[in-house]
C-alpha cells in the first residue's frame, strides 16, 4: 500500500464512522479497522514488508489513522474510550445483579446449628471419606450388618469408604475428648440409594451426641426427649410436639424412632401426615455401651444420648418440598421462592 493509497483508506473510514447510523454499526466498525483482526492492525504486522527507507513515513502514518479512527469512534460513544465515558457517569442507574438467597438445605442446618448452640451444643466436623471402624465397627454394627454391603455403600477398597451417616464424627470427637462431650454433626452423607421423590444416594445429616460423667451428671432419655421436644417447637412452630416409638439401632440402647406432630394440622390429621397427625422426623436413643468401649469410655462412669435426622427431611416437611430432587436441580424457579 502505497501513502496515497493509506490516506484514501483513512479518509473512507473516517466517512463511514461519522456515517454509523447506531452502537451496533459503530461497533462493527471498531473492530473492522482496530480490532484485533481489523485492517489497522494488519498494516503494522505487515511493516517488515514495507521498504526500509519507506517504513518511518509509512509507520507515523498508520499511528495517526489508528488514532484518528478511535478518537472518532470515542466521540460516536463507541471503544473503550466510549465505555470509560459511560461507566463515569455517576447518574445512571446502576445494573441489577439479584442478591440471590440461601439455599433450603443450608438454612435448615444453620437454624438447627443455631436452636441447639441456645442449649450449649457446638458444632463438630468430619470427613466425608471414613474407616470402617468410625462409620461402622465403633458404632456397633458387625461385618455382616446390610449396610456395610457393596450394594448399599461406596467402598474404596476394604477399609475406607464415603460415611453412610454422620455418626464418625461422634466416633471421632468421643476419641479426641474426655466427656462432657455436646455436638452436633451437620454434613454430607452417602448411600448407594437410587434417586426418586424421596431417596438420594447424597443427602445431609445432623446428628448429636451428649455425654456426660456417672454420677455426676446423669444423662435420661427424659434429657433427650426434652431437648427433641425444644428443637421441634423452634424450628416447626408452635404447638408442635414430639413422640418417641420404640425401634431398634445397632449403636443405641434404648433406640426410639421420633415422631413430630404435624405442623400443618397440628395433630388433627391432613393429606402431608396422611391423617396421623404425625410426621417421623428422627431416629435416637442412649448411647450403647459397646460404642462407649470402642472409643476408650467406661461405661461405668458415662451415660449420653445420641440423635440424628435428615437435613433433606426437615427442609421438605418445613417449606413443603414434595421431591428431594428440587433440591439438588439449582432450578432458580425453585430456589428463589424462599427469598
Ligand atoms: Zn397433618
């Protein structure tokens, strides 16, 4: 290209931006001519063919079109100059990006963490990747129990394996501390369960544990009861109570399965407790002193209790969720209901 050839060049593009009739066109000129493939851009990488004694002239010129072309591609309100121009203007309202909000799953356990830190709870973690011993022999429950089996667990081998419930963590802060011991364990459990409404092979647990010193401090299945009885009114509403049915868990002694009273009809009976005027919340029980010898406690000098629910439970009876699979979607449509 010759100079003369360059300022006609120049010239038309100079015409064809003052020429853009919107921000699209401009835009579309901005990357024709300085874009990162645009005919600017190529005149410099093509330099080196250009005669030597040529390049000086030649090189100025291209410079002062580059700028030419983006100074009126500014005063068009189009380039980064453009943009810098916009974002300046404080006047302007701002853009609405939306807050968000919290998902189900964590507000059921941040108010549950909350209602029994009131009653001197605090809050124990663990890993999701467990021994056989935490999740199962320490807990209770023999080699040829169900759950251990390959169909109903996620093994890695022969002693390790994804926690099929929260429990370990008791194992775990009961061996890393003298009693009283008094925690929950929220977190991720795991199971080989296929999906529907109501089974998941990944759902969340809180569980708690107290245990205190013989004969000192007594724990009853009275203590639990009381304390189950002040987390359903905290956390389902007023006028909601609980009952204890007897069952069985290979880690508990006493075991009872805990019934809470529906918090729709409030015990009269409805369609969400299939007229019972009940709804089953929780398993629990007194610690087995089996478990107590495992994790180096005489059973002599301790007494506690342990229970445990689902997160995904509690969030479908509370907010009225029919299918544990909304809660796993992230479908905003859903998640944005509870604001
Ligand atoms: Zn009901």
């Amino acid at each position: 290209m010759t100079l003369a050839e360059l300022e006609q060049k120049k010239a038309e593009s100079l015409e064809a931006i003052a020429a853009a009739a919107d921000a699209a066109a401009v835009e579309a000129l901005r990357v024709a001519y300085v874009g990162r493939n645009g005919s600017i851009p190529a005149l410099i990488k093509g330099m080196k063919d250009v005669p030597k004694e040529d390049r000086p002239a030649f090189g100025k010129a291209v410079q002062a079109w580059r700028a030419e072309v983006e100074a009126a591609l500014a005063a068009k309100g189009g380039g980064s100059a453009g943009e810098k121009a916009v974002e300046a203007d404080l006047t302007l309202p701002g853009r609405w990006f939306g807050l968000g909000s919290k998902h189900p799953l964590s507000r059921v356990i941040e108010e549950s963490a909350a209602i029994f830190a009131r009653l001197g709870f605090t809050v124990a973690d663990g890993p999701e990747l467990e021994t056989r011993f935490n999740n199962f022999t320490a807990l209770n429950t023999p080699p040829h129990h169900p759950s251990q089996d390959r169909t109903d667990t996620f093994w890695f081998g022969e002693d390790c394996l994804l926690r099929t419930q929260t429990s370990p963590v008791q194992i775990r802060t009961m061996m890393a501390n003298k009693p009283p011991v008094r925690v929950i364990c929220p977190g991720r459990t795991f199971r080989r369960d296929t999906t529907d409404a109501t089974h998941s092979a990944n759902f969340h647990q809180i569980e708690g544990l107290y245990v205190d010193r013989l004969p000192q401090k007594p724990v009853s299945l009275a203590d639990l009861k009381s304390v189950l009885a002040y987390f359903a009114k905290a956390m389902m509403g007023d006028g909601v109570t609980v009952r204890f049915r007897p069952h069985f868990f290979p880690f508990t002694e006493p075991s009872v399965e805990v019934d809470f009273t529906c918090h729709v009809c409030k015990g009269k009976g409805c369609n969400v407790c299939k007229q019972s005027g009940w709804i089953e919340v929780a398993g629990a029980g007194m610690v087995d002193p089996r478990v107590f010898r495992h994790v180096g406690y005489d059973p002599e000098k301790v007494s506690g209790y342990a229970f445990g629910f689902g997160v995904e439970r509690i969030a479908m009876i509370k907010y009225g969720i029919p299918d544990i699979r909304w809660l796993y979607e992230n479908d905003v449509r859903f998640l944005s209901q509870l604001g």
